[in-house]
C-alpha cells in the first residue's frame, strides 16, 4: 500500500500537482544565508586590517550582515507565499467542490409533499 501513495507522490510531482520550489527555495535559502555569514565574518575581520575604519566599521559590518540576513529571510518567505497561497486556493476549492456535490445530492432526495402529492 505504502507503494501506491509514493507513486502516487512521484506521479504528483511529475503532473505539476505538487510544487517542488517552495524545497528548492527553502535550500536556496540557507546557502545564502552561509553565503551572507561568511561575507559578514571576512568584511568583520577585513576592518581589522584597516585601522582607519576603527570600531564603527566593526558595527556597520554587523549591522549590515544583520540586515542582509533579514532581507534575505523576508524575500524568500515572499517567494514561498506565493505557493501556500495557491495552496490553500486549491483546499478551498476542492472543499466547495465537496460541498456542491452534498448539495446536488441532497436536491435529489425527494420532499416529504413531492411523496403526499403522488
């Protein structure tokens, strides 16, 4: 049984019912994030070496890294957004869906004057 579903996974994946950006966002992700880190910790040490920049090139490196780190964070959760959002479109419809059917199967069933009336 366990085959069917992951067939049926796979299978998802290759009729594009299933997204494999959001992942491919999410490593993309933390690459930059080991990227931004370690520009942050050269240009952290790189101040050393020029001592015109003193103490406030220290606090702008890690000022900066900070705030790339945060933009980088808040471009990608944009990016993966977009795919809940069609998610949770295709949940929606896919429960009214649902609904009309009870619907139309509930309009099938006879009233109780449609039987006195025969």
């Amino acid at each position: 049984m366990k085959n069917n579903s992951s067939f049926a996974k796979w299978f998802g994946y290759l009729g594009f019912d299933h997204f494999i950006a959001p992942f491919l966002i999410k490593l993309i992700y933390w690459v930059g994030v080991l990227v931004i880190v370690s520009a942050g910790i050269g240009g952290f040490f790189a101040t050393f070496e020029m001592p015109e920049r003193g103490i406030g090139g220290v606090l702008l490196t890690l000022v900066a890294t900070v705030l790339s780190l945060l933009l980088w964070r808040l471009m990608c959760e944009l990016l993966i957004l977009a795919f809940n959002i069609y998610a949770r479109l295709v949940e929606i419809r896919n429960l009214l869906s649902h609904r009309q059917e009870r619907m139309d199967a509930y309009r099938k069933v006879p009233s109780v004057r449609a039987l006195n009336n025969e």
